[in-house]
C-alpha cells in the first residue's frame, strides 16, 4: 500500500485527472493526486523520526468500510467531489508526548513526486487534514538537483521552500494553499511533515492543480475569498482606517442550486479586509442547504483604490515583480468550512439609519422618550435577551440611563427590500422628572444579535446626539439659570433632592460638573 523508506525517494508516475472528482475543482488541469485508495502507489512515506523518549510514529492507510468517512467527505466537499471509492485516507500517529520536541521536516515526511512547474504559473494544493489535537503540519515545494532538494521560489513560497503551516484541531477539514512558481522547474516533489509529537493526524485527497487564481470558502451567510498570492488586496485595506474597505456588491455573483434548481444569492455587502481576504455576506440568507455554490467575481478595474493587481510573473533579468490587473474569475466553486467567521469592519453599513441621525445638524429635544435603530437584516428571534441599550453623557460617568426594547418593526421599502427597526424606550417610570440637560451624550447598543447565527454575533453600536440648548453648530454648552444648572443626580442618572445623603453630581453655573458626597 505505500513505501516505508529511511530515505525520500523520487518516484515518477503519470496520474491522470479523472482519478477522483475533488481533483477537478473548476477544470483546472490536476498535475498530481494522491487519495490513498487500492493501488496506489505514487508517494513515499519517510519515517525516521526518533522522539526524545525513543519512540517512533506509526504510519497506516486507514479504509472505514463503515462508510462515515464517506459521509463526512460529502458533507465537507459535496457530492460531486466525493466518489465511490473514497474512503481511505492517511493515518500519522506521532509519537512521544505532545508536549515533547518537534522533528525535523524530512523525518517524518510524506512526498508525492513527478511534476514540472511553469515560470509565472499559479498553483494550488488542495487537501483533507484533521489532528486530534492541536499539530503543527509543515507543506513545502521542492526540486530534485545533483546536490539533493532544492526550494522552488515564487509568491506564496517562503524561502525554505515551504507553503503552508496548518493548525488544526479535532475534525477534518479541506484546505487549499496556492502559490506561483518564480521560475521553470523539473523533476519537483510537493513534501508533507508531520512535526508536532503525540498528534494523531489524517490527510487524504492531495491534489495538485494548475491555474487556481482563488479559493472560496464558505459558513452561514459568509463567503470568504483568498485570490492568488502576490496580489495587493490587504495594501488596500491597510490604507483604511478600519482595515478594510467596502466594494459595490455588484462586483460579486454567487449562483448554487436547490434541490436541483438554479437559486441565485443576493449580496449584502462585501469587504476587502487587511488579513488579506475579501469576505461577503448575503442579505438574509444562507448557504446552508445549498448545492453546488459558485463565486464570480468582476474586478472593479476603473476605481484604483479597489482594483486588485497581482504579480503575474518574474523578470528573470532583474527578479522583480511583473505586476498585472487581476482578471474577472467567473463561477469558481466554493466549499464548506467550519472555520469560516468574521465581523464587518464597516459596521454603520449594517445600520441604515437611526432618529438620531435627525439631529445631526440640530439638537434633539431634552424630553426625547424614544430611540429607533433601523437596520438591514433581520436580528434574530432571541436578540432581546442579549440585547443591551444605554444612553451616557459623553463624560462616561456623569449620566447614564438604561432602554429598553419597547417594539420590534419589520418594514418594506420602496425597492422591496425589508428594513427592520428596533424601537427603545427608557427604563425610568417618569420620563419627565429625566430630561437631558445640554450637552452630548452617546447611545450604545451592545450583544446585537442578527437572524444569523454566523452573522455578526455580539456587534456593538454607538450613536452621538446632542440635547436642546447646546450651540448647534458649536456642540458646546451654553449657560442656563442657575436653577436649572444646580441639580443634583445620583450616580445611575436618576435626579435626587440636594439634602438626600449619598454621593451626588452636581451641574454648576459654569458648566462644570461635580462629584460631592453629602452626609
């Protein structure tokens, strides 16, 4: 079933592409593909590696003839990238303790060989990795010279040669790692090593394709795409302040099908964020259920501070990057991934608007006993228990009252797109005895859940308004009677008689405010 050697050997095979579907992702051609099913024999397992107590790793193909794994790599990959025969993969079991000293890279090793690599082509090597635990599992591409291997060099290549380090915990996963070869190379290996001591690790399906520019992942309402290495997507984001910038929704398609029928994604709103990853979300709604999702996506080539570049290929005179517009990507396939999470940076997008926002240029009216927030998607069936609403002077400490949800709206516009709105009163019985003096305060809303689960958990908002008797344009207070300046609060915003013992905060005439304990 495989070769166990105390050196790597080369082995040159021919692999033809329709070994197995998951090796066909978007018809990029398959230069190489390992599943570790009957009669394979086009990699060499190196394992030599001694663990600091003496112990050696045992190595085994594992065939589940129970068919779970089988369900699980349908589950992962759909079932247009799973065949029949697909239930062996790689079992590495480490030895030593796992909190014991790692192994060098070629001692415990998997190679697959019998490849040529093109100057300024991109690759990607897809795969299926899990580890019981937390284990270090190093990727790296290589040539065969007279003096032993080489690193092959390019974009996504460090220069030891390696690709990739996965981290990885419990259940199996598919992983994709692209990179672009820096020059013309012969007689190439791609080499997996299994670093980490008392990790139980499993690989399968390692496939090698040719012309991958992305890789789409996808979980709940989230898509996230990582383009070709090399590329500048994370430079723009930088100059953000946020770390990221928002591009028009209609740069992106996503199309899949339900119960074998065409079903169109609508987009919310998408995002190129400073980890290097453009990441987008639907407008209430879910892959979940969905079959055969694929992403398109057209590169906003007229508006420089959006359009993404990439290095297309390497001057072998002067070795610098020869940089190119990155091409529209039409119906690149996307693939579950647990893993997949994040929140928007631009989070006022979300929020569509708020009658707050009515007083940007005036003030709001002291006695205001309603606050709305309206957004774009629906917040979740339970968003009231999580839910947190406060209205604070801008000093943080010398007024702060609780609201609370009083009524929930969902509304249609005139574009039939659904807003909903969250209508918040004041916790106090008696408004009236609460009004706002002058000045600004800020309306955080905290824990807001949306309709998905994947969609923004816990996202906090602040709003800032500022209360009638303030300069309009200004915001600065202006002086009021010395009656209505001499009030004193307690410490919860709650207004309290002068005499009452207690720590108070007083307004003075002058404006300042004051922290007096009186007995």
């Amino acid at each position: 079933m495989y070769k166990n050697n105390s050196s790597v050997i080369c082995l040159v095979t021919t692999l033809l592409c329709s070994s197995v579907g998951f090796g066909q992702t978007n018809s990029h051609d398959t230069l190489l593909f390992c599943g570790f099913e009957q009669g394979e024999s086009n990699y060499v397992i190196n394992n030599t590696a001694i663990r600091p107590d003496g112990s050696t790793d045992e190595v085994r193909v594992v065939t589940d003839e129970t068919g779970k794994y089988h369900q699980e790599l349908l589950g992962l990959l759909g079932s247009d990238n799973v065949d029949d025969e697909n239930n062996s993969f790689l079992r590495w079991k480490a030895g030593d303790s796992m909190y014991g000293a790692g192994c060098n890279p070629e001692d415990a090793s998997l190679t697959l060989d019998g490849f040529n690599l093109e100057s300024g082509q991109r690759y990607a090597v897809d795969f299926t990795f899990s580890a019981n635990v937390g284990g270090n599992m190093a990727i790296g591409i290589y040539h065969r010279t007279p003096d032993g291997l080489e690193p092959v060099n390019g974009p996504g290549i460090s220069p030891d040669g390696f690709l990739d380090f996965c981290y990885h915990i419990d259940y199996i996963n598919r992983y994709r790692v692209m990179f672009m070869s820096g020059s013309d190379y012969e007689d190439c290996c791609l080499r997996f090593s299994f670093l980490s001591p008392g990790v139980t690790y499993e690989i399968d399906n390692i496939a090698l394709l040719e012309s991958v520019s992305c890789d789409v992942s996808y979980n709940g309402d989230i898509a996230k795409i990582k383009f070709t290495p090399g590329n500048n997507l994370s430079e723009l984001a930088s100059l953000a302040p946020e770390g990221a910038i928002e591009i028009p929704s209609d740069c992106i398609s996503l199309e899949a099908e339900y119960d074998g029928e065409p079903y169109g994604l609508d987009v919310m709103t998408a995002e190129y964020h400073d980890d290097g990853y453009l990441y987008v979300w639907l407008d209430d709604d879910s892959f979940e259920g969905l079959e055969k999702i694929s992403f398109s996506f057209h590169n906003p080539v007229d508006d420089p501070s959006i359009a993404l570049k990439y290095i297309k290929d390497i001057d072998t005179a002067t070795n610098d990057a020869v940089w190119a517009l990155l091409p529209d990507l039409i119906q690149q396939r996307a693939f579950h991934n647990p893993e997949v999470y994040v929140t928007s940076h631009g989070k006022i997008s979300w929020l569509v608007t708020s009658n707050l926002f009515d007083y940007n240029h005036t003030d709001a009216p002291s006695d205001l006993d309603s606050i709305t927030m309206t957004f774009r998607s629906a917040l979740a069936p339970d968003f009231e228990e999580s839910i947190t609403a406060q209205l604070v002077s801008a000093d943080g400490w010398s007024y702060s009252e609780s609201w609370h949800v009083s009524d929930y709206i969902v509304d249609v516009d005139n574009d039939d797109h659904e807003t909903y709105t969250v209508v918040f009163r004041p916790d106090s019985l008696n408004n009236q005895d609460n009004k706002q003096l002058p000045g600004k305060y800020i309306f955080k809303l905290g824990d807001v859940r949306f309709w998905s689960a994947c969609q923004h958990i816990m996202t906090d908002y602040s709003v800032s308004v500022y209360f009638s008797g303030t300069n309009s344009i200004d915001k600065k207070a202006e002086a009021e009677p010395q009656k209505e300046l001499n009030r004193h609060y307690s410490p919860d915003g709650r207004m309290i008689p002068a005499d009452s013992p207690g720590l108070h905060i007083i307004r003075r005439a002058d404006g300042r405010m004051e922290k007096v304990l009186v007995k």
